[in-house]
C-alpha cells in the first residue's frame, strides 16, 4: 500500500519529523492505535532503535533500519504478521518535499488472513498512512520557520574533527561539531566559513549537506553541513573549546557527545565510510 504528500518545508527538516517519535505516536493515536518508542522517547530515532504497536489483540515490535535525508525505513522483529516492511522516501520538489509512505506485509492465517486484509487491513493501512503524514506535515511545517544553527563535519584524510566543550558546567566536557547560528544577512555556507574560522582558526571550503535537521531545545534548527580544509597543511586549534581532536568511526562512539550529536552518529560514521 502506498500514499504520498507534499509538504511545505526542505527535505532535511521533514526528515527530521519523519524521525522523531512524536510522529508515529500521534499519528497512530489518531486512529485508537497505541504506538511508543522503545528506545528514544520524545527524540529522533536512529537504525537499532524499536517501535512496539498494540492493535487489537496484538502486538507488534519494528526496528528502524535507516534513518536520513532522504527516508526511514523499518521492518517487523515481532508479531503476528510473517513480514512487515515500511519504507518512505523524501524527494525535494521546489521548496516543497514530496512524501511516498509505503508498506509491504504478509498476511499471516492463510486464506482467511488475506480475506482480512481485503475486508479490513488495507483500509486501515491507508488511514494510518495519512494520519502520519499529517502528523510529519504539522511537525515540520511548525519547524520550517525556524531559525538556522549550523554543524559541520570537517574530514581530512578518513577522520572528523570533534571539539570538546568547556562551557557551560553542564557541558563542559562534552563533544560537539564546530558550527553556531547562521548571522542575519548571512547563508548557510558563510556562516560555516565563518564559525570554523572563529572556534578553530582555519579557512574551510563547504562541501554539501548531511543528514536531517535536529530541532533544539532552544527552538532553533541544527543543519549539518561538510567541509574540507583549504589547506590541509593548516591545524586546526581549539580557540573557543578545550581539546580538538581527529576522530575515526570507530573511535567516535567512545566520545560523550551533545544529545544533539549524538543523534547524528550514524550518519558521521557513513561519511567516514
């Protein structure tokens, strides 16, 4: 089964939406279905995490696979069903982001389960995926407002440059991306310029974008974007933070990120490859 939606907001901040919890719980409680977040309450969810659903009788339990700019997907760990598979896929169409929800099942108790499935199934699978695509349209359209904080992944010979916090106390030695917000009359990439500049003491040239938006606390908008040294003989230095250091992906899970880094590991380890 499959639906599709336009909505009012760039691919990553949609992305962001389609990835916090918030949207498969209301969305699914707009139709008496009960949904929770096994693992990331009231954040964005990431590959590994798990979403348990009761309907009717019955439990069911998928694990998130992917997670990023471009979709989600998830597939059944447990319940009654033999396969279950959901997938969306984001495409950016002008300044809009076209939706295309999908699922695929099979239907368990043989010949009477697929009667089911005409009689009752199929109809509720197309409510439940227009009921979420409202919930991620009122979700990112409410964040497509905001303003711009930016991060960036700098990568020089197979590893990321992290920094370390010194301030505030309740952060202070924690583990960040270089970035800050996006200055009036400037865009995205000059700030990027312009914050390494300042924290690190080097010229970067921006590269493109990573992953989703990650909405803060503060009500502001993290977009990551990558970069490379102009001069990759040029060493970056912490003038803002306590440490800088060059990270591999194996290394990055061992650091104590920002909540709000933390959410975007897995796409920094693809990057890194």
């Amino acid at each position: 089964m499959r639906s599709t939606g336009l909505i009012e907001a760039p691919r990553a901040t949609v992305g962001a939406a389609l990835r916090h919890t918030r949207t498969a719980e209301t969305g699914l409680t707009a139709l008496g279905i009960r949904g929770r977040s096994l693992t990331s309450p009231d954040s964005l969810l990431v590959p590994g995490d798990e979403l348990a659903f009761r309907l009717f009788a019955f439990v069911l339990t998928t694990r998130i696979v992917r997670a990023d700019a471009d979709g989600l997907s998830s597939v059944l760990v447990a319940g009654p069903l033999a396969r279950l598979r959901h997938e969306t896929v984001l495409a950016q169409v002008g300044p809009r982001t076209l939706l295309t929800d999908s699922v695929r099942w099979a239907s368990p108790f043989g010949p009477l389960g697929r009667l089911g499935d005409v009689a009752v199934g199929r109809r509720l699978v197309l409510d439940v995926l227009a009921a979420r695509i409202h919930a991620v349209r009122e979700l990112a359209e409410s964040w497509a407002a905001r303003k711009i904080v930016v991060g960036t992944a700098i990568v020089h010979e197979g590893r990321l440059l992290a920094q370390q916090r010194s301030y505030p106390a309740s952060h202070a030695g924690q583990w960040e991306l270089p970035g800050g917000r996006v200055e009036p009359g400037e865009d995205e990439s000059e700030a990027v310029v312009r914050e390494c500049r300042e924290e690190l003491g080097v010229e970067v040239r921006p590269t493109g974008r990573l992953g989703t938006d990650v909405p803060l606390d503060n009500g502001m908008l993290l977009r990551i974007h990558t970069a490379e040294l102009k001069d990759p003989a040029q060493q970056p230095t912490a003038v803002e933070h306590r440490e800088v250091r060059w990270v591999s992906a194996a290394e990055l899970p061992a650091l104590d990120w920002l909540e709000t880094d933390r959410v975007l590991l897995h796409t920094l380890r693809e990057l890194l490859g």
